[in-house]
C-alpha cells in the first residue's frame, strides 16, 4: 500500500530557492579574484543563478551536458552550481592543480560544452584551449572591465551572459536520480575518474551533514567552507549553508594564514572545513602573532588524517573543537564523523581524546565494514585491520562513462581502497591506503599512525612513512621529515621520541630530512612520488640505532619473523 505522501523530488534548485524564501537576506560574502569583497544575499543570487540559467539555454546547453568549471571558491562559482545543476545540466568542476595532461584529458572525457574560468587561470586555458576542440566557449568568470588579453577562441565574459538576460526564469521539474555534479579523482594508476553526483544522492548528503554530529550548521551559522569547490563540491557546504540559512563566505584563491585569518574575523565565521595541511598555515600565522579568534569555534577536518597534535593546538590554545571526517569523492565525500556520544561523558579525558582521533562514526544513509585479503568480514572489535568497504544513499556505484568497469564487491559494497580498524561503536580509525600499508615481516605497520608521532613532535612540522623493500623484513618504514625553521633536531634524537609512543618493531629504521613534502593535488601527501624518490634509499649498516632497531624487529612476534 502507498503512502498518503506527497511526492516532490530532491532537487539541487530546490535548496536555493528554498534560502531565497527562508533565508533571502543571508549574505554569501566572497573575496573575489579582482581584489574587492562582493557581498550579496541568498535572494541575489538566485535571481543571478536564474538569469545564468536563461543563458545557459540560449547557448542550448541540454539536459546532462557538461558544463566546466576552473575556479576558486567564489559567488559565481556558487550560482554556476546552481543554473547548471538547474537547468538539467551537468556542474563539472575541474581542480586546477592537476597537470595539463590530465586537465586535457578530463575536459575532453567529459565532453565539456562550455568551460567557465577564474582570471587566475587564464594562461592555464590559454594553453588548455587548442587541446579541447570540443569547447564551444570559454567564459571568464568576471566583467567586461577585467576582460583577459587572452588569445582564446570564443572567449566570453559571465557579466556580459548575465546581462543579456532577466531573472523571470522558473526551475523545471527534475528527475531525482538525474546527474547534477561531476568530478574526477585521481586513481594512482590510469586515467582519473569521474565520480557523478545525482540530484537526490547530493541533497540527502547536504540534509544529513547539517546534523550537530556532523557539520553542526544552521541559521546561526557563518561558515566558511576552506576545502576548494573544485574538491568534491567543497564537501557539500554550497549546498548545506542555504539548506540551513547559513550565512557563506567563500574565499576566493587567498588560502594563507593571514588572508584567512582577516576573513575569519571580519565576518564572523563559527563554523569552517579543511585538509589538515591548510590548518598547517593558519596554525602558524596564529602563533606567530599571537592572535586568537573571536567567533570560530568548530571545524570539520579530513581529505587525510587529521594529526592529534593538529587537534590537541586547535582546540586547547585557540578554542576550537575539531570533528575528524573521512570520506573520498566516490563518497559525496562525508561517509563518518567523529563525535563522542553521551555515554562518553563518563570514561577518563584520555579516552574521549582517543575516540575523538579516530575517523568517526558513519552518519546515517552510509553503511560500513571490513574485510580481510580474502573478502571475509573482520569483527569490529577496534584491533584487526581490514579493508575498508561502505555502502549507502551518496556511494558511487561506478565511474562515468565505465572507466574502471564494475567496481563494486559482492553485495554492491563500494571498496574504498582504504585500511583501518572499526571499534564496536563502530568508530573507524584509518590506519593506511591499502597501497600505503607497510608490510614487515607478514605484519602491518601503519603509516599514519607513524606519522602522528613523528607531527607530534616539537621541532617537526610535517612527516611522511613510506614502505621501503629490506632484504629481511619485506619492507621496512622510512620516515622522512620537515623541520621547524631553525631547529637542528638529527636522526637519532627524532627516532628517540617514538620509544614508549609506539611498539618498537613499528619504530622507522631511518630518517630522512627534506624542506618540504610534495603533495597532491588535492593536498594529500604522494606517497608515490616519496616511494620513486626514496627507491634506492639504502638503510643505514652499522649506526648504534640501526642496531638497535634491529633489535626491536626482534620484538615482532615470532611468527612474524619468519
Ligand atoms: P579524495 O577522493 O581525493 O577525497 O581522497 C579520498 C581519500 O583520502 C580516502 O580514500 C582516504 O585515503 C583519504 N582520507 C580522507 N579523509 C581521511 C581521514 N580523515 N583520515 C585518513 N585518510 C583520509
């Protein structure tokens, strides 16, 4: 028997026009590219998302095309999720920080029909161009005034789209599974993917990361989403702040400590989301000068694994309560978040510390479990190791176009890739990538919790374990390290901060020292490189500590050493 429900499907344009009605005074604050702050409110922006409609129609862009974005996060970024989305079509949003090749490679694959850019990535386009036929125009995200000198074919500027148009624009009914948004992930072999989003997998994980478990955001809120919208939709906050009323303030391309800082407190921010290395540059400026903040007090952190002392700073010296979120592209991205409940009230400080670490617990709509070599269920016992494999409401089924094939396990569980224990409360703690797991002597090491202890450590600022092959224990863990401007920490006395931190066999057998680790272009340590750079690392012979961390190895347990 049917429900006496009625039936409206979950819609992008339906979380805008929503703020336009509940919230039309909000203000969506933006440092733009050109220099200025634009301010404007919910209502503005949708009667602009609605003229950029019209637009988009009379450029007879169809239901599922593609449209590229190349941009920062900015207010015409946010109306372009909107008309595209809107009208039928496909947002495409392409992080710029990839190489040129991939970047040709995506805007061709996904067929782009229009690509809509920031000024600051006019020479990237320039170049990008002649490689992508079939882009029938290039818009740059500005007015007439700050025209680019460009050699581009059919080069065209936003303001000048919008001005052509009137907002007397209704959005059409649409079909809820439809595609609204679409974005590549880089795999670590072949070509990236494209992860698309529908209309209803985006609005249900919009809805649920509201919640105060998660994201935490309402009326009240002023968020100020770090995390790029070329980055899986800036995790959802484009589309969670109007659902809520929240105010939004986007940042433009000024991702440093100070920018951020003056944006912080000029409008009021209470709530935020970023990868841990962006909070590397705002932590600094802070303690450089001696600044505290007046209204922020929470923040999601993921895309890597948030460091504890990373935490600890956050939220003993500047107030802030940090919630540790995992998730990936395929995942929409927030799959868990990590958040005490009631009954931890009563266990010791150290404890709740402990859980708070971890990953998180999954929100509701996204199931998970975890699987040994072989597929068989490992218990949730917080202990045993397993891949990681989830399943819910905002989960990929698959990639666009079928790059990859069927990537689903039996069940239609989506393997995430990703190795990390689960506790009965069925908080998940991630301890590697399954490519990242170092395997010494049959056992796993986990690289990330390597890394923690390293981070931890006073003089360091940031810290990579990769696995390295060794003649006897497979591979064993090389740490390689960046150290505070000024410090002469050495080897011996970093490798001596993990004794009693760590069991001894996961102690690093070597230490390397550079200036600075590469990184992805999502802000992710590549590991990859680090394992082409370090290959023929050789492992020190007959230092005191090589001994000595021979002597550890031979705490692994004896069938270990085989
Ligand atoms: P992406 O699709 O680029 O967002 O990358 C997703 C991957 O980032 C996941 O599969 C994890 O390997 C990693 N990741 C995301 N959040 C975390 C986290 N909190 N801790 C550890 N790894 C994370």
């Amino acid at each position: 028997m049917d429900g006496l429900m009625m039936r409206i499907p979950l819609s992008v344009p339906e979380l805008i026009r929503h703020a336009d009605r509940c919230h039309g005074d909000t203000e969506v604050v933006s440092r733009t590219i050109e220099g200025p702050i634009h301010r404007y409110t919910y209502r503005e922006a949708h009667r602009r998302a609605r003229r950029l409609a019209r637009a988009l129609l009379r450029r007879k862009v169809g239901r599922g095309e593609r449209i590229g974005t190349l941009a920062w996060n900015g207010y015409r970024h946010f109306e372009l999720y909107y008309s595209v989305s809107g009208i039928g079509a496909v947002v495409h949003t392409i992080n710029p920080r990839l190489f040129a090749d991939q970047l040709a490679y995506i805007v061709n694959h996904a067929d782009d029909q229009l690509v809509f850019f920031d000024l600051s990535f006019t020479t990237l386009v320039e170049k990008l161009a002649p490689r992508c036929p079939g882009v029938a125009a290039w818009v740059a995200m500005t007015d007439a005034a700050h025209r680019p000198a460009a050699t581009l074919p059919n080069l065209v500027c936003y303001e000048d789209l919008l001005a052509a148009e009137d907002d007397d624009y209704e959005w059409p009914d649409l079909d809820e599974t439809s595609a609204c948004a679409l974005c590549y992930t880089s795999g670590t072999t072949g070509n990236p993917r494209g992860v698309l989003y529908s209309h209803r997998s985006t609005v249900l994980h919009a809805l649920t990361t509201c919640l105060p478990d998660v994201l935490n955001l309402g009326a009240q809120s002023v968020v100020l989403p770090i995390v790029p919208m070329f980055h899986v939709n800036a995790w959802g906050l484009p589309y969670a702040a109007p659902l809520v009323g929240a105010k939004l303030v986007l940042p433009g391309a000024a991702l440093d400590g100070k920018s951020l800082y003056a944006l912080f407190e000029d409008e009021g921010v209470t709530h935020s989301a970023g990868v841990p290395t962006v909070w590397l540059g705002m932590i600094d400026y802070l303690k450089a000068n001696g600044l505290r903040f007046s209204t922020f007090r929470e923040t999601i952190i993921g895309g890597s694994a948030c460091p504890p002392a990373m935490m600890r700073t956050l939220r003993e010296d500047f107030g802030v309560d940090v919630k540790h979120g995992w998730g990936m592209t395929e995942t929409s991205p927030i799959a868990t978040a990590g958040v005490l409940k009631r009954k931890h009230a009563k266990v010791a400080e150290v404890d709740r510390t402990a859980i708070r670490e971890k990953q998180g617990r999954p929100l509701f709509g996204v199931e998970m479990k975890i699987v040994d070599a072989d597929g068989r269920e490992l218990p949730h016992d917080g202990t045993r190791p397993g891949n990681v494999l989830v399943r819910g409401s905002w989960v990929a089924t698959g990639y666009f176009r079928g790059e990859g094939g069927d990537v689903l396990a039996s069940g239609g569980w989506f393997p995430t890739g990703d190795v990390g224990t689960v506790d009965p409360d069925q908080y998940l703690q991630i301890t590697d990538r399954s490519k990242d797991v170092i395997k010494s002597g049959g056992e796993w090491i986990s690289s990330i919790e390597l890394e923690n202890i390293a981070f931890s450590h006073p003089e360091v600022t940031e810290a990579a374990v990769i696995g390295l092959p060794h003649p006897k224990w497979d591979e064993r863990p090389l740490l390689i390290a960046v150290r505070k401007a000024g410090s002469t920490l050495d080897r011996n006395a970093l490798l001596a901060w993990f004794d009693g931190r760590t069991a001894r066999w996961w102690i690093p057998d070597d230490v390397v020292f550079v200036d600075e680790l590469p990184h992805t272009a999502t802000g992710k340590l590549s590991k990859r490189t680090l394992r082409e750079r370090f290959r023929d690392h050789r492992w020190p012979a007959s230092t005191r500590t090589a001994e000595e961390a021979a002597d550890a190895r031979a705490d692994q347990p004896r069938d270990m050493r085989a």
